[in-house]
C-alpha cells in the first residue's frame, strides 16, 4: 500500500487501480460511508475476514489491514 493512501478517496482509488472490489456495507452515524474491501485469497485454506476502522478521516488501521 503506498504511503500515498491518506484518506477515504485515496483508498478508494488505489483499491480501484488495483482492481479491488469494493461494496458499501452502510454508513456512520456521520453519514460516512462503511466500506468492504475484497482482497483475493489462495484456495488453500478457509476465508478470514479482517475487520478494521478509523477515527474520523485517519485509515491507520485500515491501511494495516490490508497490509497484512
């Protein structure tokens, strides 16, 4: 994930140059969207899923999450 990634838009955009599916999950109490990002796996083992947030317009965790 590049260092360039600082906001919601910007995820958005390397998520769709990146040909990541994205879905609106819902939104916050902010009117902010809730988003999943589908990120390919290997047919070896069982799917996971990784949940994270952020607080206001930070994606830290985020970015962490799809680090892994």
């Amino acid at each position: 994930m590049p260092l360039s990634v600082r906001d919601e838009p910007g995820l958005l955009a390397f998520c769709e140059a990146n040909a990541l599916t994205t879905r609106v999950l819902g939104s916050t109490l902010f009117g902010r969207a809730i988003h999943m990002i589908d990120l390919p796996g290997t047919d070896d083992g069982p799917p996971i899923l990784i949940t994270s947030g952020s607080h206001a317009t930070e994606p830290a965790g985020v970015i962490a999450a799809l680090e892994l």
